[in-house]
C-alpha cells in the first residue's frame, strides 16, 4: 500500500525557516515524481514544487521560486521542503504526493505551516 | 499561474446527475490531455478521482466520468449519494515553465 506522511509543520515568525519532512513507503520510490501541494486556510489547492525520481530536475511555483528548496533522499525514501524567508501568505497546510500517471496520486495527510507574528 | 475557473458551488439531490466544469486556456486545458479530478472531504486530504482527462483510477466508482472539449474539462457525478457532498478540484498540466495549475474548487451540495 503506499503510504505518504509529512511532518516538520509549526509556527514561525515572518522571514523564518521551515523543513518539511515527508516519508513515502509501498512503491519504488525512486521510479517517481513527487510533489508539495499547499492549501492556505479555507482557500484551494496550489501546486508548489516537484523533483524527477532521481532528484536531477525540480520545477517551482513562481512565488516561492529562490525561498524554497524541494530535494529528496532516495536511500532514505524521503523528500523534503525547505522554505525559507517566510510570509504571512505562505501559511497552509501541506500536503506532500506521488505523482502518478501526469496526475497527483497519493497524498499525505499534511502538515500545517502557520507564519505569523 | 492563474488558477483554472470552476464554479464556486454546485447542488444536487440524490439520484440526480452533476456537472462541474474547468476552463483553462490554449496553454493549459486545451494543449495537454493531463487534466485531473480530485475530491477534499472537510478536513480530509484530496483523494485522486480522474487522469488523463477521463481515466478512473481502480476504486472510483463508475458515477464518475469526465471529458474535455477544448478549454474547457468537465467532471460529471451520476447518481449522486450523500457521500459525493464534497469539494472538487480540477488540475491541469500547464507546460515546463508553469507546470501544474489548480482550480479554485467546487463545493458540491447533495440536497
């Protein structure tokens, strides 16, 4: 069964950092894509990040692009989200995914990201 | 990355039949066949419902069908059940610069 959990979400003040930790089990996985999808309180779903399998190609939205890093540990079956010089608008729970078939296939649960004062 | 435009709310009463539309542009919807469909219950994580436009991953039920005509994706609900009251969203590939946009999300009401 695959499995995907986040963790490494809390409070942090504006200009902060955050990693976010997500560990996937049940499938190769360096055979996939995987994906942070963010959803601010109360608001949709937005697509913020994605690494190839073997971690040579990461693609970004265009408001985080030079504040968050996505990487992946492939021995460790773990990707991660490095975000930082946070804001206010950053604050969502998010949610980490494989991706499957050109589509976001299995998601976490996810973890929530408050920044605030 | 402007986001896909659905409507805001939709309803429906059991047994009935809903539509829920996505329109994207020339560069997201309309150039590639890698839209998807995905269900939120509150407070829950979004769970996979459509692929490639149409496809059904093992596990949905067969109420749930989808197409696309130009710019513009549709996900219709057949029959619909108590436990269809959700919010969907629609998703679009949107090319190697954009890569993947959202859908503000539907939130469907089975009366």
């Amino acid at each position: 069964e695959v499995q995907v959990l986040e963790s490494g979400g809390g409070l942090v003040q504006p200009g902060g950092s955050l990693r976010l930790s997500c560990a996937a089990s049940g499938f190769s996985f360096s055979s996939y894509w995987m994906t942070w999808v963010r959803q601010a309180p109360g608001k949709g779903l937005e697509w913020v990040a994605n690494i190839k399998g073997d971690g040579s190609e990461e693609n970004y939205m265009d408001s985080v692009k030079g504040r968050f890093t996505i990487s992946r540990d492939n021995a460790k079956n773990s990707v991660y989200l490095q975000m930082t010089t946070l804001r206010v608008e950053d604050t969502a729970v998010y949610y980490c995914a494989r991706d499957w078939n050109w589509s976001v296939g299995n998601w976490g649960q996810g973890t929530l990201a408050i920044v605030s004062s | 990355q402007s986001a896909l435009t659905q409507p805001r709310s939709m309803s429906g009463s059991p047994g009935q039949s809903v539509t829920i539309s996505c329109t994207g542009t020339s560069s997201d919807v309309g150039a590639y066949n890698y839209v998807s469909w995905y269900q939120q219950h509150p407070g829950k994580a979004p769970k996979l419902m459509i692929y490639y436009v149409s496809q059904r991953p093992s596990g949905v039920p067969d109420r749930f069908s989808a197409s696309k005509s130009g710019n513009t994706a549709s996900l219709t609900i057949s029959g619909l059940q108590a436990e269809d009251e959700a919010d969907y969203y629609c998703c679009s590939y949107a090319g190697r610069y954009t890569n993947w946009v959202f859908g503000g999300g539907t939130k469907l009401t089975v009366l």
